[in-house]
C-alpha cells in the first residue's frame, strides 16, 4: 500500500483528460531539472576535488626572503598543497622553521623546506653571557658517556676549570676499516691519540682559563671531565 503522499501523487497523476496529460508534462520537466541539477553539482564537485588526491599544509614564503633572513611568522603562511606534489622536506607546520635563517632566496609563495631553514643556534636556550668553546679531552672512555644536555666539570692540573659547563655538541664517531676511532670516544685499542672534542657553554673568563690549560706532549689540554647529575 502506498503512503499517504505517494498515493495522492498517483491521484493527482490519473487525474482526467487533458489536466492528466498537463500533469505528467511537469512531473516529467521537474525530474529533468532535477537531473540536470544533480549533473552539475557532480561536476563542480569533481572539478574542486585535488588531482593529487588529499591536500597537505605546506609553508611557503608570505614575500620575497633573502638568504641569512629570519623566518618569521609574518614572512610565512600556510598554503594547501596536493600530496603528490609537496616538496621533500616541506616544512608542514610554521614552527618548524619559525626563528630561523634561512640558507636559500625564496620568492613568494615558495614552499619552505627544511632544509633552506638552518635550525638555531647551539646556544639556543642558553644564558646570554654564555658562549660556545670547543674543547679536547684525552680520555675517550670520559667523552663516551656524555651527551647533549648534559653538565660536566672540567678538571685542569690545578683544580676546576669549568664548574656544571652544559654540553651543546659531542663530536661525531668515525670509524675505520681497522677499527680505529677518529675524532670520537673509544677506538679498537681503547685509545684515541687524538683526544675527543666537545662542545660547551661557558663564559668568557672560563674561555681564558681553559686556553691557558697545560698541554701535554701531545699538545692535548691536559683535562679531565666528571659528568655531574642534573
């Protein structure tokens, strides 16, 4: 049994002589726009939809940057790009590479990769009177156990050097095809004759008195570190 409306269409529909004919003429004409107004919205909609399938956020450049500029917020905006063609490395979000300089020129509207935003300094974070000094310390098995962020006490012939000194860098590991170590804790014998350097935060009176540490027949400053709890 039809329902209430689809049973007074049919009345309306079989109703008699000419007014039935008048009145399949306009259902037929509205049905007719109703498939031309489904047609058309299927297009708009296809037109709209990304050849690339989903769209990503991408950083590009609000204006003309120049190398060494710093990347910020007002100089960015976040523009949506296809998947399939965003950059490798695309920065996707603007505090990725917010207060950075950059290492390329950009024109506008290009994307922002990561990699054409050097990250921030070593000493990002760091009180303003520090500074960063390189230092070389003979005992690798020390260096081995020290990471970024950690604190340490630099031991010199006569005392301490460097009191809670933050660790910014730990010189990176190479290794031969002999076993050797170069430039990093450890080697195949335990020794490394180059000593292994660091990176730390320190002030200037410190940067003076860790240069005038004696030197041993190696030319190493003669330090030793002790790595302090946080």
């Amino acid at each position: 049994m039809l329902p209430t409306a689809g049973r007074a269409l049919a009345d309306w529909l079989r109703g008699p002589g000419r007014r039935r004919e008048w009145r399949r003429r306009v259902l037929r004409r509205a049905l007719a726009a109703a498939c031309a107004v489904a047609v058309v919205l299927g297009i708009v909609a296809v037109a709209r939809a990304p050849r690339g399938g989903t769209l990503t956020p991408v950083v590009v450049a609000a204006r003309p940057l120049a190398v060494g500029e710093i990347a910020t917020p007002d100089a960015l905006r976040i523009v949506l790009f296809p998947a399939t063609l965003v950059p490798d490395g695309a920065a996707t979000a603007v505090a990725q590479v917010v207060g950075r300089p950059l290492t390329a020129t950009l024109n506008r509207g290009e994307p922002v990769t990561t990699d054409r935003a050097r990250p921030s300094s070593v000493l990002a974070g760091q009180p303003m009177d520090l500074l960063a000094f390189h230092v070389t310390i003979p005992d690798a098995r020390s260096v081995s156990m020290v990471r970024p962020g950690d604190r340490i006490d630099l031991v010199g012939p006569v005392g301490v050097v460097a009191r809670s000194a933050p660790v910014l860098a730990v010189d990176p590991v190479f290794t031969t095809d002999f076993g050797a170590v170069l430039n990093g804790p450890g080697s195949s014998s335990g020794d490394n004759l180059e000593g292994v350097g660091l990176t730390v935060a320190v002030d200037q009176p410190t940067i003076l008195d860790l240069s005038a540490t004696q030197q041993d027949a190696l030319g190493r400053p003669q330090l030793s570190l002790v790595l302090r709890s946080r």
